[in-house]
C-alpha cells in the first residue's frame, strides 16, 4: 500500500469516528440517553419513585431493573424525588382475555391475552416530564380442553414475558426523558458591548 492510500484511509476512519461522537453528543443533548456498556437504560434521575404498590409484580421487576443499574436510587415516598412515575392505569388489574377464534364446533380455539398501562412521570415540583403514555401487549394462546392446566400455565407464562417486554419499553421511555431545569438555574448571559479599538495617535 503506497503512502498516500494509507493516509486516505486514516483520514476516512478519523473522519467516521468524529462524525460518530458528534452523533452521540447530538443525541444526548436532544435528550437521547443511550444505553450503557451492559446494554441498560441510564435514566437522568438520581432519585425515582414507583407509583405502584410494592406487591405488584410488574412494580418488583422495575424497581430491580433500575436498582441495578446504580445510576438511580429508587425512593419509598415521592417527596422528594426527582421523578414520579404516576400509574394512572395498573396493568396488574387490567389483564384482558378475549376470544380469538372458535373451532368448527363452535367453541374457542384460540385466546387473546392483554396487557395495558397507563402512565406518565413528573418532576418534584410537579412538571410534567412525560405526558400519559399508554404500552399495549398483546400475545396470542390456542386453548384445549383436555389441557386447561397446562394452558393456564402457559398463559401465566406469557403474562410474564409481557411484563418483561413492559419493563423494557417503560425504561426506554424513561431514558430519553429530557428534566425541566429549575428556573435561573445557570446564570444569565450578560450582552457584551463591542468595544471600538483605539486609534493610534500619529506622533509629531
């Protein structure tokens, strides 16, 4: 490889590597917060309550998914906090089963399993960080009879993995939260008034 093909190459690979950190700084600065090195959601909070009560099974997954990523610490009361997570629809309570399809019989063939919340995060002065957010899950589940245990175990199953695919989506929207600053939080910028150069004075 001649010296000036090795320069065009180094100059390329220089060129996409700063045009990818100024991507990064671009996205961070629009609120984008990408994932850390294990794959996690860094949330900018460092104080967090969950609006759900300590039993539910969604509330457990999410408080130890936030828990290990260190950066936040979750709070017991949300005075305080630096973000609310408000649950203004529980989806512990709002599991849905619908049928899909019946057989030629007549009888149901195939369920529908749902799996809804409705939520939205404040801040501790009670701005809206993010407005109602509404996450829909849905997944299929055929039905038998002759297997009515098996399939209720199967279907707790699924409630599962939608709870798990939940706290992911829920995480990713809390990751791109940008906060509020509070107000005169930085201080202002002060105009500058041009200043005219002195003209020197020709000697006699």
């Amino acid at each position: 490889m001649t010296t000036s093909s090795s320069v065009s190459l180094f100059r390329g690979r220089a060129w996409r590597a700063m045009l990818a950190i100024s991507l990064t700084m671009l996205l961070s600065a629009c609120g984008f917060h990408l994932r850390g090195s294990d794959g996690s959601f860094m949330l900018p909070f460092a104080t967090m309550y969950i609006g759900l009560p300590d039993t539910s099974p969604l509330a457990i997954d999410l408080k130890r998914y936030i828990r290990a990523i260190g950066s936040t610490e979750v709070v017991d009361t949300k005075d305080g906090a630096d973000a609310v997570l408000e649950v203004l629809s529980d989806p512990e309570r709002n599991r849905t089963k619908t049928i899909l399809s019946l057989n030629s019989n007549g009888r149901v063939s195939e369920y529908q399993l749902g799996y809804a919340i409705n939520f939205r995060v404040l801040d501790k002065n009670g701005n809206q960080l993010l407005g109602p957010t509404v996450i829909s899950l849905v997944r299929p589940i055929t039905f038998n009879e002759s297997q009515v245990l098996a399939k209720e175990t199967e279907a707790a199953q699924l409630y599962r993995d939608m709870r798990n695919d939940m706290v992911q989506q829920i995480m990713r929207r809390l990751a791109a939260i940008k906060p509020v600053l509070p107000a005169m939080s930085v201080a202002p910028v002060k105009p500058v008034t041009p200043v005219t150069p002195a003209v020197p004075v020709p000697q006699q």
